[in-house]
C-alpha cells in the first residue's frame, strides 16, 4: 500500500539534529530558511521553533519565507551572547554558521548562553559549512578570523560546558558538531 511508503530520504542537515515533535527548538542564525522551515515542521504545533538572529531585517526576512514554506516559528533579533530566554527553555540548539561569523571574543560567550538556555540533557548541534578547497580555501573564502585554527565548534562547545562533544559528520559540504548539557532533567 503506497499510505505505508517509507518517506523520501531528508537531507542531512534535517536530519543530524534529531528534532522530534513537542521538542523545544531554538535555531541561532536566520541564513538558511529551508532548514528552518523543516527543522520547525519537525517540532510542530506540539512543540516549539524560535528562530533568532542579530539583524532584524534579517529575521524578518526569515520569518517571512519560513511562514510561506508552511512552518510556524517565533522569531527574535538579539545579541547571540545575550538570548532572551530563560534558563533551561530548550531541548535542542541548532547553531548554523553563526560561530565562525562572529568575532572570537564572542564565539565562547555564545556558546555559553545556548548552554544556558538548553535544558539538562538537552544536545547543541552546530552546522557549519565546510572549509573550501583549492584556491578559494587558499584565499580564505570564508573569511572565518581563526575559527577552524582555533578548534572550530568542538572548542567553543566544551569551553561552554558541554559534554561529548564531538564531530558527528562532515558531509555534503557541512560540519556536524554535537554537544550536550550536563545532567538530567
């Protein structure tokens, strides 16, 4: 019967996180609304989605097109070292491209303000794109200020205070970095 056909298979990125319906989801970083939209669709109306970036235009924006794409997310514009959520509100944290982007000094002070908003037990899941090859990764097409050099997400994460932390994946052009929060609920 074609009701029971296994699903199409989800894109990595969709997929790592491990989101599940009535989690409590908090997505930093607003640049990439398709995983937005299906990571929000994956907590559904039982759970969660806020999304939060520093430029408000640009949360706008992202708040406009995953509305269109059939998700319903919060959306927020605020300083990445200062979340405006109370201790332990989340689950799950997806960080996408959000650590390499901004200034060293901040990197630690983000990570540990997701650490603070995840509840015990709950898994931060940093993506980042992949460093280049060839000349663009000569050139430093990212334009990352030592981030990879400085040990990347897996640095940031356990400087935070996250447990386990290690690299899930590097695969379709991604960096996978997980992380948990000490303790049980």
């Amino acid at each position: 019967m074609q009701w029971f056909r296994k699903p199409a298979s989800e894109p990595l990125a969709v997929s790592m996180p491990g989101v599940k319906l009535g989690d409590r989801l908090l997505i930093l970083g607003c640049s990439d609304v398709a995983l937005i939209a299906a990571l929000a669709i994956k907590a559904g109306l039982t759970g969660r989605a806020c999304i939060l970036d520093e430029s408000e235009a640009v949360r706008v924006r992202a708040a406009a097109a995953v509305e269109r794409e059939g998700a319903l997310v919060e959306s927020f514009a605020a300083p990445f070292t200062t979340l405006p959520f109370g201790a332990a509100s989340f689950d799950v944290a997806v960080v996408r491209n959000v650590l390499g982007s901004i200034q060293q000094e901040r990197r630690l002070p983000t990570g540990a303000e997701v650490h603070r908003v995840l509840r015990p037990g709950g898994r931060c899941v940093v993506i980042d794109d992949g460093g280049r090859g060839g000349l663009a990764g000569l050139l430093g097409g990212r334009g990352d200020r030592g981030y990879a050099s400085a040990g990347g997400a897996n640095a940031v994460l356990s400087g935070a205070g996250f447990r386990g932390v290690r690299t899930l994946a590097e695969r379709e052009g991604l960096i996978f970095v997980e992380g948990v929060k000490p303790g049980h609920p």
